[in-house]
C-alpha cells in the first residue's frame, strides 16, 4: 500500500518539473561555451628582401655573378720577380757564344714586363781557326754586355700536376715575348771624345773607331757585326711554384726588322734561355 501511494506521487510531480523547466526564460538558461579560437588580425607582411628585388628586364640587362677560374699563384698580383738567367745563343755561324746575367720582372695589368742585364761571352771554334786561314770571314759578335727589355702576354694559362707525385701543383702560364735588345762593347768607345761618345751611345751600328777597337779581341775568322740594336720574339713558358718560386724556358729568334739602320748581317738566328728566379 505505502509501495502504491510513492508512486503516484512521484507520477504527479514530474509533470509539474517538466513544465517549470520548459517555462524558465532563454536568458536564464546557461550560456553554451565556444571552443572556437577568435580571428586574429592581419598578418605582417615580410619586406626584408624588399630592397633587393629588381624586375626580370632588369636582371637580363646586368651581370649577376661572375665564374672564378683556379690559379694556384696569382702572378698578376706580384709586386716584383727577381732571378738568374743563363741562355745559349745560335747564330749562323761557327762560333760559340752564351749569356750569364739578372733579370727583373714586374705584371702591368695583362702583361708581363721584363728587365734583365747580361754579359755575353763568344769564343772560337776548330772550324773558325780553319776559316781564319782563308780569306773568308763570318759575321759574329765579340763578348759583350746585352741589355734586354721585354714584354710577355699570356696566351694560355692554368693549374697542372707534375708527373712526380710529390711534386707541388704549379701554375703554367704560356706566353707570347716580345723584345728590344741593347749590345755594349767595354773598350770599344776608347780614346773617343766625350761628345762622340755621347753620340755614338744611341747610335743604331757601331762606328769606325768602335770597330776598329774590337778587332784585337775579335776571335779568327769573325767579321764584326755592326748591329747595335736587336729585335727579338718567340714564346715562354712561365711555372710558378705556390711559395712565389718561378722557372722560365724560352725560345726567342731574332727578327732582322731594323736591318736596314742596324746594317747587321746576321739575318734570324735562334736563342735558348732559363730564367730562375723569385716572385714577391
């Protein structure tokens, strides 16, 4: 009985607490919670680059980099190159004749400038004894000193391996040489006036006086060539070390341009040298 009565009365009320919750204002009910994040604002734009941006037309029209090329030594950057030259000299004759002396060199932008001092010695062979017999005479030149002002332009240039192993990459640099050549003759001015001396310095064959006086130390057979000026071309090839060290083969021939002031009569002849030296 008591069982019966509970049940009803939990029957009648729940009713009553539907309807008292379905009445209750929007406003009093609880809010819903968003798990939605606000917008944010607009973003910064990224103007670091700004300043370097150009237009395509632009970048066409103008280098944008430059190719770097390997060089083991810089010789364009050298202040000074200093060395020992030694060269074998061929003339067209029977006579034997070679050259000891210093050299300076110095790069000008894309060439490279060369002074050098040497002394040249000649002597006489078997066969110019047997011409001295005769009435016949060749040209030649006694011993002298040669002052020598070339100038070399690289044609080709690179790194390279020596066969050796343990030999140090080099940089090989294969020139073009050109040259003016300068012959004093110690003696031969003896006796001569302070004013002919003066001018027979820049003069482009010797004198008389000059001729005459070397024929005391002219070897048999020889017939003095009057030529006081030489040109000289031919190609070099240049090894420098990484250390600054440099060794320079050349082959140079004598080129008989300015025959018709020197008077010479030694036509092309050939000349052999080895230049060792240092590069600051």
């Amino acid at each position: 009985m008591i069982r019966s009565l509970l049940v009803l009365f939990v029957l009648l009320l729940s009713p009553r607490a539907v309807l008292a919750e379905e009445a209750q204002p929007p406003e009093a009910q609880a809010p819903e919670t968003s798990s939605e994040t606000p917008p944010a604002g607009p973003e910064k734009a990224d103007d670091t680059l700004e300043g370097f941006r150009a237009p395509l037309d632009t970048l066409t029209e103008r280098m944008i980099g430059a190719a770097s090329k390997s060089v083991r030594f810089d010789w364009r950057k050298s202040t000074l190159g200093l060395g020992l030259i030694g060269s074998e000299l061929l003339e067209r004759n029977n006579f034997g004749s070679t050259r000891f002396g210093l050299m300076a060199r110095r790069p000008f932008g894309k060439f490279m400038g060369e002074v050098a001092l040497s002394r040249a010695f000649t002597w006489g062979t078997d066969s110019t004894d047997k011409l001295a017999l005769t009435p016949y005479r060749q040209y030649g030149r006694p011993s002298r000193i040669e002052l020598d002002v070339n100038v070399g332009y690289p044609l080709a240039e690179g790194v390279v391996t020596a066969l050796p192993g343990f030999f140090p990459a080099t940089e090989l640099v294969f020139s073009a040489n050109a040259g003016l050549r300068y012959l004093f003759y110690p003696g031969a001015m003896g006796g001569m006036k302070f004013q002919d001396v003066a001018t027979s310095l820049l003069a482009p064959r010797l004198t008389d006086h000059e001729l005459g006086q070397l024929e005391a130390s002219r070897p048999g057979g020889m017939q003095i060539d009057p030529a006081r000026y030489g040109l000289l071309t031919g190609l070099s090839v240049d090894v420098y070390f990484g250390s600054g060290g440099f060794l320079s083969p050349r082959a140079m021939m004598a080129v008989p341009l300015l025959g018709f002031v020197t008077g010479t009569g030694l036509g092309f002849w050939w000349e052999l040298s080895l230049a060792v030296g240092w590069t600051l």
